[in-house]
C-alpha cells in the first residue's frame, strides 16, 4: 500500500509518500521480493532520561516509542517500509548519508 500526502510549506507544495507492504510485516520476516534476510532499517525511540551520580541515565522501560521509518532489502533493494517522515528527514537521493546503501 502507498500513501500519499501533500504537504504545504512557504507557498509550495509537495507531495511525499509512504510504503507499506502488505505480505512484509517485521525485520524477522524475509523480502517477499527475494526471500533475502538482511535489512537497512531507520527508526525512532523515545525514553524517559535523567541525570543520575552526574551521568545521563536512558531509561526505555518507562516510556518506550519505537517505531519504524525506512526498511529496504539489502540483497534486492526492495523498500518494504517508508514512513512519510523519512522523506521530511532524510533526502531519499542521499541514502549514503544515512547508511543505508546495498
């Protein structure tokens, strides 16, 4: 499934997408494309942080938002996963910059 979005900023108008692949559902599942195993995955996490003894102390048990935004197949460069977001982020032309070459 794509979706589409239009998102409007400074007098100009831009549509971005995103990727879903119904027969792909986590990392653990293979590329339905080329039944390949390994992934390039982007996402976010979130967590509750404080300072403890003078160091930065993570906690992700208390308040843990992960959630994918860029899942591509390394073997057939398959893009099985793209949130909106990531285009806003990241520029898709760049994927290098990120990591995320085959």
């Amino acid at each position: 499934m794509e979706r589409r979005l239009r998102v409007v900023a400074g007098g100009r108008s831009v549509t971005i997408t995103g990727v879903e692949r119904g027969e792909w559902d986590r990392l653990s599942d293979p590329c339905p494309d080329c039944g390949g195993r390994e992934f390039a995955h982007v996402g976010t996490a979130g967590a509750r942080y404080g300072v403890r003894n003078g160091g930065v102390v993570r906690r992700a048990d208390i308040w843990d938002a992960e959630r994918p935004l860029f899942t591509r197949c390394r073997a057939c460069g398959a893009v099985l996963y793209k949130h909106p977001a990531f285009v806003l982020r990241f520029d898709p032309r760049a994927d290098g910059v990120v990591g995320l070459e085959r």
